[in-house]
C-alpha cells in the first residue's frame, strides 16, 4: 500500500541551490551536496531535484552534478531538467537516480514517456506540470521553460494524456504559490485529482507543517513537495534546513 511522501523539492542553477518565489527572483540558499547530505541526516522519504535552467536554455543535464547529488543521496532522488531522449534517461539512471521527471518534452513527444517506462519502468517516469491561473476566463493551464511558455493546455487535458502514455507519477506544481509560503493551491487540487489514477504530488506554496496535515487529510494519499518550507526559518527568511521528525510526520498523515 502507497504511503503519503513529505518530498524536499530542490532547485539547482549552476550546481547552486536556488530558491525562487513564483519562478522569479531567485536566491541562492547554498550547496545542494550540504543540502542533500542534512536530509539524509533527517531521513527524508524522497527528494526531488530540478535544473531549473537547462530546458529553458536548450542545456543538457549536468551530469556531473547529478553523479555528485545521487552519490551522496541515501533517500530515493528524482531528478528534472533537460531531459529530451531515451539515452539522456538511462545515463541519468545510470549515475543512481531512481526516477526521472519530464515537462516540456513529454508535451512535445508524448510517446517518449512510454520509450523511458518500456526501458527502467513507469514507477521511475514522472511528469511535472507547472500549473498558472489563467487570466482570463478562469481556469489554470500549463507552462514550460520555467513558467515562460504558456502550452495553451490544462492540467486535466495533459494528465488525461500522460496517463495514456505510461508515466508513474505526476507533479503539479503551482507557479502562482511557488515560493509565498501560503499554502498549496487546494482549489487547484480539487480539479484534478479525481482525475489522477497514479501517485500525485502537489508542489508550490506550502509554509507550514498544518498545510501538509490539510493536504493530506482533504485528499488522502498523495506526496507533499515542499522547497521554502524545508530551506528557510523565519519571517526573515534565514536558511537553515528542516525537516519533520518521525513523530511528527506521523500527526501529519493522521486523516
């Protein structure tokens, strides 16, 4: 039986750690090596790992990072950013990642999630929509190249698709709360849940350990992603990384 997941969520940039607030003005928070080695200390459940500027740039992953990342990882890590083909996956699978996540490029070539799934698996292919309100008309839709690109497409439509194609998992990450710390878009959840037949993750915005019990309490099993929450302490937003103990997690998963 699945079990909820509390996922530290970390944005890389030059192998530097970043943070960003509604996929702007991004800060650099520190070594994501230090990072990933406190989590382990935490015993986190999982951690997801995401170039936030090698799709937007056309980049290749950095392999040399990632080999450095997994090497110190003792926690299974998902890693996103670049990724365009079959070979791309399997050389990071190769350096120890347990899963890969995709966005632009599942949009462009549905098909390669099925390629990779029939390679390593579908548990270890994940898509990541990163979700806008719509201005206009109402609704969210789906952008890429780090929020710069708008798809045109809700998360309904893609999920309905991605899902025909043999993904795992699916990450939908709020670019609107991304970074405020006022808490995951519930509303956003709501409509596409129902939809979702395989583990889903909710990224962008969470502040609190009350939003994660919230989460997981109005929709039962999914994973809560958190960047902010985990990397930051205070109103003055010092970093210091953190992560709820065994005892806690379990208040949190307590329906």
């Amino acid at each position: 039986m699945l079990q909820p997941r509390i996922i530290p969520c970390l944005l890389v940039r030059q192998r530097g750690l970043q943070k960003t607030v509604k996929f702007q003005d991004a800060k650099y928070v520190g070594d994501p090596v230090n990072a990933v080695k406190i989590f382990n200390e935490k015993r986190a459940d999982e951690l997801v790992l995401l170039d936030i500027d090698a799709t937007k740039n056309g980049l290749e992953p950095d392999y040399q990072m990632i080999a450095n990342v997994a090497a110190e990882c003792r926690m299974p890590l998902c890693y996103g950013g670049g990724i365009r083909s079959v070979a791309q996956a399997t050389r990071i699978f190769a350096l120890g990642v347990e899963k890969v996540a995709l966005s632009s490029a599942a949009i462009q070539e549905p098909m390669l999630l099925r390629s990779i799934a029939d390679e390593v698996g579908n548990q270890s292919v994940v898509v990541v929509l990163d979700v806008r309100k719509k201005k206009l008309w109402g609704g969210h839709e789906v952008c890429t190249h780090n929020g710069t690109k708008n798809t045109g497409r809700s998360p309904g439509e893609l999920i309905d698709l991605f899902q025909e194609h043999g993904v795992g998992e699916i990450v939908i990450n709020s670019i609107d709360r991304d970074g405020t710390l006022a808490g995951y878009d519930l509303d956003l959840v709501e409509s596409i849940v129902g939809k979702v037949s395989v583990p889903l993750t909710i990224l962008g915005g969470a502040g609190s350990h009350e939003h994660i019990r919230e989460l997981f309490s109005r929709f039962g099993l999914v994973g809560a992603a958190a960047g902010s929450l985990f990397v930051f302490k205070g109103k003055y937003k010092a970093v210091l990384i953190s992560y709820p103990g065994s005892a806690e997690k379990q208040t949190l998963f307590q329906q």
